[in-house]
C-alpha cells in the first residue's frame, strides 16, 4: 500500500510544478493510462512469441503466474491479523 502512496505523492508533486510553470500534463489522464496498459500488455507479446517458438503451451496456469504480476504487480494483501500473527510465530521453521 505504501508504494501506491509514494506513487499518487510523487504524481502530484509534478501536477503542483506543472501548475507553477502553467505547462500542461504531456498527455490527458485516460490516453496517458491507456497508453501504459498497451505498454504492460505488449511487453507480453516477446514471452508469449518465445513460448509458441519453442512448442511450449500457453496455458491459463502459465498467464497467471508469469504475465499477470508483471501487468498488475505485487497486489495489496490482506493485513494479517493478531491471532495469525501469534500462531505464525508459534510455528517452527521448515528444515
């Protein structure tokens, strides 16, 4: 979650030094994110062509783990609470 924070801060830090020099944003907002998810989407293209060049098989399995966390990222998860807290340190490391 943090790293989304810093994001939207820095973004508008640049819109406030874009309105001090009364220079407008190089893109309007949707055709600016439009445009990044044609680029997150099309650096899939170069995997995707490898794995049909060597005979591999585009499976559901394959796209969820290996295009869509480069598309969407690290999502935010879910705050452990207190209980699992306690019961994770509770539990013995793997050997």
């Amino acid at each position: 979650m943090k790293m989304y924070v810093v994001a939207l801060a820095a973004g508008g830090l640049v819109g406030i030094i874009y309105g001090l020099l009364d220079v407008r944003s190089p893109a309007p907002p949707v055709v600016a994110l439009v445009g990044l998810l044609g680029m997150l989407a099309g650096e899939q293209v170069v995997p995707l062509a490898k794995r049909l060049i060597s005979g591999q098989p585009i499976t559901a399995a394959w796209v969820k783990n290996d295009c869509v966390p480069h598309v969407f990222g690290s999502l935010p998860a879910r705050p452990a609470t207190a209980a699992e807290d306690q019961a994770g340190s509770t539990q013995r490391p793997p050997t």
